[in-house]
C-alpha cells in the first residue's frame, strides 16, 4: 500500500514556504515521535507536554494512535501490514503539520525501527524520537484498556510485547523511563532537551 498509482502528478512549489509560515507564528515545525508499548505511558506524557507547550504560547497538534483509527486509518487492522501502512499514513501526515510549523506530536507504539526510520529520514533535523521505555510488567499492571488481558486470554492476536514484536530504538534522542520518571519530570527533560538544541525559539 501507499505506492502511486498515477503517472500524471506533478509537484508544484509555492510562492509560501514552511519558512514564511514559521516566521510568521514565530517558531519551528517540529515532529516529537514518542513509541512505546502499550501502557507505557506515550499518551499521557504527550498530553503533559502538549499542556506545558500550550502554555508558553507554542502551536501545537497531537496526533494519537486510536484517535486517527476512528477516521483516517479506520480502515486499518493490526496485521503487520496494516501496522506497515498506519505509520506510513501518520508520517505523511506528520510532514504536512511540521511543513506548516506546527509541534507534532505523535502517540504511536510504532514497533518498527524501519517505519520510525522512514519518518526519520522524512522529516530530517525536524524529527525527535522520544522513546517511553517502560518494563511490560508494568504496562501489564497499568493496562488501562485491558488490552494485555485478552491478548493473553487470546482473544486479541497479533498484540505488541505479547505476539508481536516491539523494537526498542536504538539511539533515540530522548529516554523516558516512565515506571521510575514521574510526568513531571518526564516533560521537563524534553522541554530542557528542546531547549538546549535550539528546537524552541521564543
């Protein structure tokens, strides 16, 4: 999936670049990527960051795993196909906010070094991955869909850190170990990140 099946589309440059967009609400396109099991915490951290970035007068937009698979990718199953097509749709997605100078951020398990890398490599200096490291003991204890249950139970297949792999990235810019880190503290190491490498510019 994903490929273009029509040979008669042609890109067409605009006289307004992200750099006039950027310009003109004073900051920088940015792409936060936060992975992680299940339960790890990915959602709840965002929604701290995006609060706290909100609050310095950022524009900001959180894109959420289940929230786009109501509409965009409801399509979409959890083969490792469909998984394969939901982060291809996503980063697509991602650029488009990041072109238009907004800080994206993304709550996704995203279990693929390759997908991530994809984004990565799309997104080039823009991309931040945060990864939410977070024993699946812990995920397990937390469950707050009650996921890991019936992926035990069986009645749910293919299901990340029980029977379907999760690759923990290699060398992502930002850790969080959310089982000992505290949201508070989580959220001032990104923003001290961000800040330190020039990412937030008021």
């Amino acid at each position: 999936m994903g490929a273009n099946k029509s040979n008669n589309v042609v890109w067409h440059s605009m006289s307004i670049g992200q750099e006039h967009r950027e310009n003109l609400i004073n900051q920088k396109g940015l792409l936060l990527w936060f992975t992680g099991l299940s339960g790890s915490g990915k959602s709840t951290i965002a929604d701290a960051l995006n609060r706290q970035l909100y609050e310095r007068k950022y524009l900001t937009y959180m894109l959420d795993g289940d929230n786009l698979r109501h509409g965009l990718n409801s399509d979409l199953g959890f083969s490792n196909e469909d998984r394969v097509e939901n982060i291809r749709r996503v980063r697509e997605l991602s650029k488009l906010f990041v072109d238009a100078g907004i800080i994206t951020i993304t709550t996704f398990i995203s279990p693929f070094k390759e997908d991530r890398q994809k984004v990565r490599e799309l997104v080039k200096s823009r991309f931040v991955e945060i990864f939410i490291d977070c024993d699946i003991e812990v995920c397990e204890k937390r469950d707050p869909k009650g996921l890991y249950k019936k992926a035990r139970e069986g009645k749910i297949k293919d299901f990340t850190g029980i029977d379907s792999a999760y690759e923990k990235p290699e060398n992502p810019e930002i850790t969080i170990l959310s089982h000992k880190e505290s949201i508070d503290d989580s959220v001032e190491k990104i923003i001290k990140f961000l800040e330190h490498n020039g990412y937030l510019v008021k």
